[in-house]
C-alpha cells in the first residue's frame, strides 16, 4: 500500500542535540579527546583592545583550521560554507545549531595581524609536540630532515625579470612583507643570486623548477621528523632554494633543543644536506652523526686519477700520488703568514713539476697542466666521517 504523502512543515518547537546526533566513532570525536585550547585566550589577550566590539573567538576560529587541516579543505571559503553546513562541524567548533560561523575574511585578518604578532600557531604546534613527548611517541635519538615545494599563489606569466627587479610604483602587503626579509637567512639572505623572474604579486615566492617540470613561484616548508612514529617536530618555512633549507634544518635543531630538551644523535637527510659546512656543524658543532649522503664532485670521468686515488697524511698534512710523490700545501717559505683558511674554505695540494715531468703516469694524472693539484675542504674531516657512517648497518637502514 502506498504511504501517505508528506509535505514538510514548520514545526513550531524542535527537541534536537547536536552531541546525540555526532556518532561516538566519528572521527571529529577521535580528535576534539585531544584537542586541548585552553591556553588560546590567555595568549592571545594582550593582542585585543580592552574596549570595543567584542571579536571572535580565537579558539573558534582555531578548532575551524583544525578541521579545515584534518578534511583538506584549503579555501577559507568553503571551510566556513562546510561547518554551517555540517552538524558534526559546529559540534566540534562548539557553535550549536544557531551559532554564526565566522566571514572568511575574519582568517586573513588575524593571521596576519594578531596571531602572527603573538606566534600563535608556532605556540600551539609546540604544544602538539609536547603532548607527543609526553605520550611517549618522541624518541628525540633520531631524526629525519626533507622539504616539499608548495606552489604560490602566483601567476607564472605575470612575473618580471629579476635584474629589472619590481616596478618602483608597486606597492602592497606582500611586497613590504617582502622587502622586510631581504636580509633574512631564510629568504633574501640565503644566497647572492638574483632570482630569474620576480612576481610583483608575492615577490617573496622563489623562481624553481626543482619538480625537473615546466618552473614555477614556491616556497618550500622544512620538517624535522622523529623517526620513532614520524612525528614532526619541527616546521620552517623559506624561500625554495637550497641554501635556505640547509639552514632551516640548523634553525630547527637548536629549537627543539632550546624549547623541548630533544638532542638527536643521528639525523638523516637527501644529499641537498650534504654540503661540506651543514656536515662540519652536525659533527663538530652538534655532535650529531650525519646520515647524509657527501656532496662529492671529485670523481672523474676522462679517465684520468681522481682525489679517491691519493692518500692523505694527516700528520705531515701532504697528499702522496700512486706514483708515491708528495703533493704539499705550500712549497715555499712566505713572508707573511697566510691565513688560517683560503677564501673558498678549500685547501690546494701542489705536486713538484720536476716529479710530474718525470713520472710514467703523467698522461693519466695531469695530462693537460704542468703539474697535478688536489683540491680538500676545511671541513674533510667531517666529510670523511659521514663517509665511514655510510658504511655502516645503522646508515642502510636510515635510507630505506
């Protein structure tokens, strides 16, 4: 037999519960057990006027990134269109059923006014961390190191030469912000070269086509990770070249040992990380056995002897050819001392001319210059330690 027709009417009072009607599996409940804000407001307060409007709550708009964050939801847009909508979201951003969520403009206002002033963000990360120390899922012994490339928002047709540099009559946010990191590590500091193209849009987005595709303006966000349940620690961000990330990992080291007591002994990384200098900090500096591979550019393919093929003496400070001729520093007496380190932290050996005329593997060692050189770093001896690090168990099952 057919139902009755229903037609739907205002009913005059509802009986409903936003917390009967959020199931106790779904995951939002899974989340808010550990979600713990109460430190939010107390941060916060000396950033907001004592008279005025009230203004939203802080910890609204956090629990709202936090469920943008856990469902992908990128746009601030839909993020608010997405918890008026869902019930199990206003359960979580405790909103109720008549609540008003927030215009998405209130997110960029705050992000970068008041929560970039106070470090809001960096101040609950730390927080996370420190629930996972205390839930027993950070080691601290060994840690791994990566960046990843996040495309700006920037169109790639619209950026300017990097030698013309921006317009004089350009001005907005993101460029102030901009010129105020030019001398930053991160960003402006972090190498000499001037950048091909610019985006007068967000200037501070670096020229990359480090994905080998067609290049684009990124930036790069730096992790340091817990290799006992991949927990990140640590976050960075920079500008999206090499040099910056290199230094992104030195900063996040000393904070991790500065605000949670965390001192790894071994850290693991791709050879970007494995410059002479990053390699002579993690082992002189820091104590921490680099299992990184060695940037090494010394191997030859002509043939002809590389540097693997003599052999230093530590003691005397001379390098000694197969043929068991001696390769000095210095040849002579100088006058005036020279300097602890050359210019280019890169120590020369020189062979005698005499010895390389007369010897029989002349044509596979120097054949096209009087007499052979052997080009070694300041920082060899930490390069040679990750070198022998490298040859260990612990080391292959670092880079599995």
């Amino acid at each position: 037999m057919m139902g009755d027709r229903r037609i739907d009417q205002t009913a005059l009072f509802y009986e409903f519960s936003l917390e009967r009607h959020v199931p106790a599996d779904h995951m939002r409940r899974a989340i808010d057990r550990f979600v713990d804000l109460e430190g939010v407001r107390a941060h916060v307060a000396p950033f907001y006027s004592p008279i005025g409007r009230p203004s939203i709550d802080p910890e609204l708009l956090i629990r709202m990134l936090i469920v943008g964050y856990c469902f992908g939801i990128r746009s601030e847009r839909r993020l608010c269109e997405e918890v008026h909508l869902n019930l199990a979201y206003r359960w979580f951003c405790r909103l109720g059923l008549d609540g008003d969520v927030p215009d998405h403009s209130t997110f960029s206002k705050n992000r970068h006014g008041r929560f970039r002033e106070c470090d809001l963000l960096r101040q609950l990360f730390e927080t996370v961390v420190d629930r996972c120390m205390t839930e027993g899922l950070v080691g601290g012994e060994g840690f791994a190191a990566d960046a990843s490339l996040i495309a700006a928002d920037a169109n790639r047709q619209r950026g300017v030469s990097g030698d013309a540099g921006l317009p004089p009559e350009a001005a907005s946010r993101a460029i102030d912000e901009y010129l105020a990191v030019l001398d930053d590590a991160a960003f402006g500091g972090a190498t000499p070269v001037v950048p091909k193209f610019i985006s007068p849009a967000d200037p501070a987005a670096r020229w990359t086509a480090a994905d080998k595709g067609p290049a684009y303006f990124a930036y790069a966000t730096n992790y340091l990770i817990d290799l006992d349940h991949a927990v990140i620690v640590d976050v960075e961000a920079t500008t999206a070249i090499r040099q910056a990330q290199v230094g992104a990992v030195k900063t996040m080291i000393e904070r991790v040992t500065e605000r949670h007591g965390l001192r790894p002994g071994r850290i693991a990384a791709d050879t970007a990380y494995g410059s002479a200098e990053m390699l002579d900090w993690l082992v002189n500096n820091r104590r921490i056995e680099p299992h990184i591979p060695v940037i090494d550019k010394s191997a030859r393919d002509d043939g002809t002897l590389a540097r693997s093929d003599f052999t230093y003496d530590k003691a005397a400070d001379t390098y000694r050819c197969p043929a068991g001729k001696v390769l000095k520093r210095n040849r002579r007496d100088f006058s005036k001392p020279r300097p602890n380190a050359p210019p280019d932290d890169t120590w020369r050996y020189r062979a005698s001319k005499a010895d390389c005329d007369a010897c029989v593997l002349k044509s596979r060692c120097s054949p096209n210059t009087p007499a052979r050189k052997v080009t070694r770093s300041i920082y060899e001896d930490a390069r040679d330690h990750a070198r022998n690090i490298a040859m260990t168990d612990a080391y292959v099952t670092s880079r599995r």
